[in-house]
C-alpha cells in the first residue's frame, strides 16, 4: 500500500476523499477528477489488487468487496476524517457469464445471492467501516452509485430481476443509514446515485439502442455526479440521485 503522501497537518481546509471500486471505469473516473480539484488535497483510491497511481495527491490501497476484513484493514488505514466517501462498485452479470434474467424462469437461487452480495451486502460494510471516518466538524458525504433500475417506482420494463432488486436494496440501505447518521453527524449526506448509461465494460453488451447522446463517457458520467454532490445539502440525505441532479423514486 503506497504511503500517504501529504501530511494531515499541511491539508488545512483542503478534502480527504476515498474512492472504493477504482478500478473500474467509473470509479477511476471519479478518481482523476478529484484529484485535479483544488479543494482536495488527498485521494485514496482502492479496487482489488489495488489500482494505478495517476498524480501525487493519490494513495492506492486493495481490498475485497466480500471480505468484510479487508474493508475494515483498508479503513483503518484510510484513517479519519475524511470529507467524501464514494462506492463505485458493482456487478450486472455474473461470475459464470450469464447475463441478467430475462424472465422470472431464468432467476437462480445463487444468482441471486451473488448479486445481493455485491451490489448491496459489499456497499453496505464499506459503510459500515467508513461512516465513522466521515468529518463530523463541517459537511461531509457518502454516496454509493446505484441504478435507476434499481427505482421501485421507475419500473415499468421488469427483467433483469436480481439486479434490479440489489440496487433497490442498496437504495434502501443508504437510506437507513442516512437517518442515523444524521444523529452523530448532522452536517453530513448519504445518498445513492444513478450515473446515466456509461460506455464501462459493464455496460457494453447492453448498449444497443441507446441514443449516443444517452451514452455517456467515465469522465463526464464522473464530473456530473460529482457536481451533484456538490450541490446537495444534508437535508437531501436518504435519496437517489441521477447524473443531472434530478432525484430519482425508489
């Protein structure tokens, strides 16, 4: 794990942010924007085996979404407080290759537990370990990207039934955790986000069909949220987000 390269007692006002799920498309996205920011003074960047270091401001560090153990080693190292906290994890297929269900025929009891525990179980003890890292002095944050399809309310397609179900938990799951932690930490938001269709690895076997303007890079996908959580207050704790700041129904 690369040491932290700025000493706390130089950063002053400037942010501590960690990005979980680095690795992927979205989150190194999120990480390059962050660290160009100049209110951000140190980003934590973590996936698997660790990620690539893009400039002096960013520290990697590994850890492993279904080992509880390796989050909490990882946030111990982190350390407090930290000013932004952000999940960029996630899976819509499977470990074997099969792709999201077309029809209820197709669900599979260990499908299902392996999208839970990914999509919703893995965000969930991130949480857990890094809610007490958030700064408890001035406004703070922790968002998780979910989905639109995770909305409750929003489908009207069905299909894609686990995956739809564990964005829809981690929906849930934020939402709880907002209400407590606005008893310890009243200046602070925890909130799930719906970064748009983004041209990820992720989703590239389902862009068929989609409008190129509705196909959106990392980077931009990345600069919008991240002004979007600029812009929200903690009384906006608890909800969904999209890209463009509109809130989404769970």
């Amino acid at each position: 794990m690369q040491a932290m390269g700025i000493a706390m007692e130089t950063m002053g006002q400037e942010k501590r942010c960690a990005v979980f799920g680095a690795s992927g498309g979205i989150g190194a996205a999120l990480v390059a924007a962050l660290s160009v920011r100049a209110d951000v003074a140190q980003v934590w960047a973590g996936g698997r085996s660790g990620v690539g270091v893009p400039g002096p401001k960013v520290a990697s560090f590994a850890f492993d979404l279904l080992d509880e153990a390796s989050i909490a080693a990882a946030c111990a190292a982190i350390g407090g407080p930290l000013d932004l906290v952000i999940v960029a994890t996630g899976r819509l297929t499977y470990a074997d290759g099969a792709g999201p269900e077309k029809s209820t025929r197709a669900l599979s009891g260990d499908h299902l537990a392996e999208m839970f525990a990914i999509n919703a179980a893995g965000p969930a003890l991130i949480a857990k370990h890094a809610l007490p890292l958030l700064r408890k002095d001035t406004r703070a944050v922790f968002a998780a990207i979910s989905a639109r399809v995770g909305s409750i309310g929003d489908n009207r397609l069905g299909g894609w039934h686990a995956y739809r179900a564990s964005k829809a938990a981690l929906n849930m799951l934020v939402r709880t955790m907002a209400i407590e932690l606005a008893r310890t930490h009243p200046q602070a938001l925890a909130v799930t986000l719906h970064p748009g269709t983004v041209d990820t690895a992720l989703s590239q076997p389902f862009q068929r069909g989609v409008a190129a303007e509705k196909l959106f890079t990392a980077d931009y996908s990345a600069g919008r949220m991240l002004a979007v959580l600029d812009g929200l207050a903690p009384s906006q704790s608890g909800r969904l987000f999209a890209w463009d700041g509109a809130e989404v129904p769970f």
